[in-house]
C-alpha cells in the first residue's frame, strides 16, 4: 500500500497518504427520485471524498433516468472507493469513470463544457473593452442596457476562470455557472 | 389486485413477506397501522419499552433465524430513536426493515408535532429508505424494501409512511421477485478468478482461512461448505468476532478468534502465512491490528458480495465478487476435481501453529477467592454446551471473554454488536432470539455498565415469558474503558467506575423475574443450574474481579506479531505497551 501508517498507539491508525491525487471525471446514471442527489452528495460529505463540480438534470424523460456529472479529485485507492461506493447506492444504474475510459482510448481527457452567466457593469472605455473581449472569448451578450451586460460563455472550465478574470477590472457583478457536463469523444455511447 | 388502506396493505405486505413477529412501539403516527395488527392474528407483535429495544430484539430476530427483522415505531422521537439500531444493522450486515410512521403529507416540512426528517436523518444509516407519497405505491415499495434487506449485502431500510397514507385506500399489489431494475447484487463468483484462487492454494505451503460473518449471513449450507473446505485443504482457519460459529470451535483446524483480543496462534498464523483467504470478512481495523505490517508476506485471496470491500483497507491479489456460499460451493467443487490436501508439505505450518498453540495464550490465573471473568465464561459454557444454546452479548470486556471461553460450534447461535460496538445491544437482542426461539437457552453475557443501558427491556421480556437469562459480569467498572485507560492515560480512571449500582437481584425482582447473585467460584456452578432451570428470565449478578484486564491483546500501533500475552502482562509491560507518542495521538 502506498500509504504510510503511523504507529499510534490509539484505538485508530492515523494514516498519512503519499500517494499523488488525479482528477477524475464520472458520469453516474440514476433513476430520478426523490433524494437521490442527497445520497450522492451524502456519500461524499460522509465518506470525506472531494466534490470539485457537480451537475445533475433528467437525461431520459420516459425511464426517469438522470445524469450526474461529478468531478473529483482522490488517489487511485480512493477513487477506486468511490466508484464502489457509487454503485452500492440502490438507484444508480452505471458509474463510468469517463477520464478512464478517455485514456483507454487514448485521448486525453473527456470532453468538459461549462456554461456561465456573467454579468459586468461599467461605462465608457471600460464597457467598450469587455464588449471587445467578450467576443475574443466568443461569449454572447444575452441582457444589456446602458450600464451592464450579462455574457453567456461556453467552454472548458479554465476558459471560463480565465474570462472571469479578465472582466475582474472592468465591472465585473455577478457570476453564475452550471458546473461540468462531460462526454466521451467518439461514437461509442455511455 | 385488491383495494385496501394504507394500514392495511402493511400487514398484508408483512404476510406476504413472510413474517411472524414484529417489534415495536405505537405512537400517533402509526396509529392505523396499529389499529389492522389488533385485528389479525398471523403476525405477532412485541411490544418493547424502548423504540432502541424493538431494533436491537429485531436484529437478534434476524440474525438467529437468517430471516429478516421488522420492527414498527412512530413519527419523530421514534424514528431517531431507531437510529442506533439502524446502523448497528448497516455496520453488521443483518437484514432488517423499519417502518416508521411520518406526519401526515400535508404537514411534512411544517415543525408539526413529532416530525422529524426520518429519511434525511436515516439515509446514512440504511442501505436504501423511502418516504411513500401515494398509496398505490405503498405495496411495491414494502415488498422492495424486502427485497433489498435481505439480497446482497444485507442490510436496514427504512419505510417512512405518513398517516394519511395509511388511512387512504389503494391497490395492493402482491410481491414481485425484481422490483427495481438499477440494483443487481452479484451472487455468482467469477469462474477464473476461482480457478486462480484453487491454483494459489495448492501452492500454499502456510496457508490460513479467515472467515467473517459473510458466511454466517450466506446461511447455514454456507458454513457447510466452509466446514467442507477446511476438510478438504486440510488448512488452518480463524474467524472474526462476527464469524464465530460458522466453523466448530471443536474443530481440530480452528485457531480460535484473530484480532485484537484474538489467539496469539490466530494472529501469528495471520501474519506469517503465505496464503489468505478471507470469505465474507472485511479486513476491519479491530482485525488487521497496524495496517503496515499487516500479513507483510501472503498472497491474499477476498471473497465478498460488496464489491467496495475489496481492497478498500488491504489490497487483496485475488478478489472474488460474490455470495459466499455460492462461491465456496465452486470452489469446494474445483478443489475436488483438481487438488488434494498436501499432509506432508503442510506439516511444518501446523507443526509452527502447535509451538504458538502451545503459549496458551488465553491462560489466566485462577483464583478460589473471586470469581475470574474468564472462569465464569468457561463454566457458562460447560453447562450449558449440551442444550441448544443461544449468546448475545453488550460490548466490552464481557463481550471479548464470551468471544474467547465460549465455544461455538454452529452459526447463527452467537449474537453480538461487532461493528457498531453498541452497548444495550445483547439484553433486547436476547428477547428477539427468544421470541424466535421459545424453547431454546438464551443467554446475554452481560456487563454491569452495557446491562443498564436497555435494561427496561426486561419487562418486555416478563410480558412475553421470553425466559432470557441475562448474565452480567460485574465488576462495577466500564472494563474495557478501566482497561484503556490502565493502558494509556496512566490509569486515571476517569468516569470509568460506577458507583452507584442497582442491587441487580432486587431489579429482577422489581420487573417480575428471578434474581440471582453469586460472588464465590464454589458456588458459581449451582448457581448457573439454578440460572437455566429457572423457566422464566433471570437476572444473574455475577460478581467478578474487578481489574481483571482481557488478554491477549494486540496494542494499539503494534503488529499482530507483537501481541501483549497474559503472562507477559505485568504491570510494567502494561504500562509501557503503549509509547508517549501514542499516547498524543489517541
């Protein structure tokens, strides 16, 4: 085992982990009923494992199935865990660790979309620059009036933070957004 | 199809379930349901004093019978109070249905009167819970929570059912055998990783068997086939606290208990062995001892129906998904096709185990004057080792010196708290036996501290006739804590005395049964007689050495090869078991 237990003397080992963490990425298909995103988040928060972005939403109407999307970050063991833990729930139905089956296919990582309402307000050369950017980031611009616009973006997360950023200066006010909804490349389904 | 009312489809669905008796406590918001149980006579109820009670009996139920347990409380102070028993359940693995009655849907979510959130507050505790919010689903969810008790890895669930649910009327639909189509338990072991695991074991030149309560819970054909196994390979087999029984503590292979307060051979063998099997037991942390120095040199072999046991503390070479009778069926058959026992080339293991053996490690010194802990344990057992006996236990030193003096010879026979380390388990458990079990002895091996924390169950046990014997080994201290503390905070003994004891005797006889007390080893023996030929319950004071300390003992930080043996036990050694470091940490 990679980690290293510290002899105690207590009724408990107190562990320290050496081994590195990895992000990961898992879709988990659940039926949707009441308290089901509770059993998910539970488990984490009860088990101590990390919740980096979460996103849930109905993906198949007539089988009241839905789709969550976790981001999480633990070492290999711990990430091992987690699927297991994952599947124990009564109403999952599948966990795929999507950034495995990225590297069993040899692509890099699966494909990440986050989408962000920002809003900026400002005047003068300062509105004129987030105007400009927003573009260069290939944001829309989906509210504005003479003080402010709201941008919606699309796009991996750092391009998001990045966007987030750079409109810090000029009037930045608000900032929402979804958190990850992940793919697999190629045609081969969930 | 038939139309009923919410109240009624529960009792239906407890017919269709199979069940016999139920525990519980009414209360406002299972009214109704109470209401149908008064005017049917299949399904018994037994009314305990103590919504923890009703759990703990259903849990005895349960796990004496291979049945699942059911028990029946109220909204609010009900529900939480189920809680301890819920994941004493979850921890243990017993299969066990709770039906909690809930406010009615319209005031869920408005601080009425004995609301609380039972499903949120259940939901760590429970394999899986529902709060039912249509009538016409009431029957479906009943029968799935069945279905999910007991299959897999058994465990609690709840069924929270608010009371306008159960006065309204629905259809009942009878019990379907896949409710869901999300959860698949796997039954069936993979067939090469079997093979793989009959190939290592033929190699195996110091090979050890460590079963769990995973075999007791596959059921009695399981241990069967456990016994079948240990035959066959001629191995050497230990157990975990909760595995007691499924191999016969008179088999000449059994190396008796591992683990902390484990055999010094069992542990030994753990650790020097170059092949592990372990069959339904989960590598807890009261087993592996420092988790580092574990079995450093073995190639490990994991039978267990939840996957997410596997490598979750030790990672394992061989792991194997599946029921542990139908994977020892599989590999009782391959073995058979394909190996035979190696006597000569296992001679020097077992010649290795009987040096260790011979350290006796579970000696202790005898005494004419007070009656040893141990001593009281052995005789329990020779007296009543003819009969069909049944042990449930609290926790603490009781509860590891019944572990170690009682011998287990079948499964299901001894009923303990070992996950959860709940205090007040054994005395309602011991009433859940029981009503299972009329004619059988049932005896909770007690302390004077664990006793009193369910105690009000003995008027249950009154109520029922249900002739529990409740043996408590007193001697006035919370022993394991006294122990702990002896060992790391230089025996300032905080907390860990009681000093002000009921006169247990006249307790038995306040609740209407038999008190018996006994404090001299000679006349420890007729005491006992009078204990089982008394046919209702008793209340055994047992008064015992007070510092007795339980050994051996692996201390905490150290590795299974550096048990703390009762002979080497001297103060000195006691006092120093534990360094300064670890003292900080605790």
């Amino acid at each position: 085992m990679s980690a290293h237990l510290q002899p105690t003397g207590s009724a408990y080992f107190i562990t320290k982990e050496t081994s590195k963490a990895e992000k990961r990425t898992l879709a988990v298909l659940v039926d949707n009923e009441p308290g089901v995103l509770a059993r998910v988040i539970g488990l984490f928060s009860g088990r101590g494992y990390n919740i980096d972005s979460l996103t849930v939403s109905e993906t198949e109407h007539e089988q009241h199935l839905s789709r969550i999307t976790i981001v999480t970050h633990g070492t290999p063991n711990v990430i091992e865990q987690i699927k297991h833990q994952l599947e124990r729930i009564v109403p999952v139905h599948r966990v795929v660790d999507l950034s495995e089956v990225a590297q069993e296919r040899n692509q890099d990582n699966p494909l990440e979309r986050e989408l962000a309402m920002i809003k900026v307000k400002g005047k003068g050369d300062a509105r004129v620059e987030a105007l400009r950017l927003a573009d260069a980031f290939r944001a829309h611009v989906i509210d504005a009036n003479t003080e402010h616009f709201i941008f919606e973006i699309t796009g991996r997360v750092s391009k998001i933070e990045q966007f987030i950023a750079i409109m810090k200066p000029l009037g930045l006010v608000e900032v929402c957004r979804t958190g990850v909804a992940a793919m697999n490349r190629g045609p081969e389904g969930l | 199809m038939q139309e009923m009312t919410g109240a009624e489809m529960v009792v239906q669905a407890l017919r269709d379930n199979g069940v016999k008796h139920i525990f519980g406590y009414p209360g406002g918001a299972v009214l109704p349901i109470y209401d149908e149980l008064f005017q049917q006579e299949d399904i018994e109820h037994i009314l305990v004093r103590h919504e923890q009670g009703a759990g703990h009996a259903a849990e005895g139920y349960a796990r004496s019978t291979g049945n699942v347990g059911v028990m029946l409380v109220t909204s609010g102070p009900g529900a939480t109070n189920a809680v301890t028993p819920l994941q004493d359940a979850l921890m243990d693995s017993i299969p066990l249905v709770c039906i909690t009655g809930q406010v009615p849907t319209t005031l869920i979510g408005s601080d009425a009167f004995q609301e609380c959130d039972t499903v949120g507050i259940t939901r760590p505790c429970t394999k899986h819970n529902w709060l039912v919010r249509d009538v016409n689903e009431l029957a479906a969810i009943l029968h799935e929570a069945f279905h999910v008790a007991r299959t897999g890895r058994p465990g609690p669930v709840v069924v929270d059912i608010p009371k306008d649910i159960q006065f309204s009327t629905g259809t009942y639909t009878p019990p379907q055998t896949a409710p869901r189509t999300s959860y698949h338990p796997r039954v069936h072991g993979d067939a090469e990783a079997i093979k793989a695991a009959i190939e290592l074991m033929k190699t195996a030149k110091r090979p050890v068997i460590y079963s769990g309560g995973g075999v007791v819970n596959a059921g009695t054909e399981a241990s069967l086939l456990l016994r079948e196994l240990v035959n066959l390979t001629g191995f050497p087999i230990t157990s975990t606290l909760m595995g007691l029984g499924a191999y016969p503590a008179s088999g000449e292979n059994w190396l008796g208990m591992l683990g902390m307060h484990g055999t010094y051979e069992a542990n030994m063998v753990m650790h020097d062995c170059d092949v592990m099997l372990c069959i339904g037991a989960r590598f807890d942390d009261r087993i592996t001892g420092r988790i580092d120095a574990f079995s450093p040199n073995s190639k490990k072999i994991h039978i267990d129906v939840d996957p997410s046991s596997i490598n979750k503390n030790v990672r394992v070479d061989i792991p194997i998904i599946g029921d542990a009778g139908t994977v020892l069926e599989d590999m009782v058959r391959l073995w058979r096709a394909t190996a035979k026992a190696d006597k000569d080339g296992l001679k020097p293991w077992w010649d290795q185990i009987n040096r260790w053996r011979s350290r006796n490690s579970l000696a202790y010194k005898h005494s004419d004057d007070v009656i040893m802990p141990q001593y009281a344990i052995q005789r329990l057992y020779e007296l009543t080792k003819d009969r069909k006996t049944y042990i449930t236990t609290e926790v603490g030193q009781h509860q590891m010196w019944a572990a170690q003096h009682f011998g287990f010879e079948e499964p299901n026979r001894w009923m303990t708290s070992g996950g959860l380390g709940t205090m007040g388990y054994g005395l309602p458990a011991a009433l859940g036996v029981q009503i299972a079990h009329p004619d059988a002895l049932v005896i909770d091996v007690a302390g004077d501290a664990s006793v009193q924390m369910t105690i009000q169950e003995m008027s249950s046990a009154v109520q029922y006739n249900a002739a529990i014997k409740i043996f408590i080994l007193n001697n006035q201290y919370m022993g394991m804590v006294r122990q702990w503390q002896q060992l790391l905070h230089g025996n300032r003994l905080s907390h860990s005395y009681t000093e002000a004891m009921p006169d247990f005797v006249k307790l038995a006889e306040a609740y209407g049964c038999h008190g018996i007390r006994c404090d001299k080893p000679s006349e420890l023996d007729a005491a006992i007689k009078e204990m089982i030929e008394t046919p209702g319950p008793v209340i055994f004071d047992c008064r015992v050495a007070n510092l007795a300390n339980c050994f051996p003992m692996i201390p905490s930080g150290k590795a299974h090869n550096e048990m703390l043996l009762p002979d080497e036990a001297t103060d000195e050694a006691v006092a120093n078991a534990i360094d300064e470091k670890g003292r900080m940490l605790v």
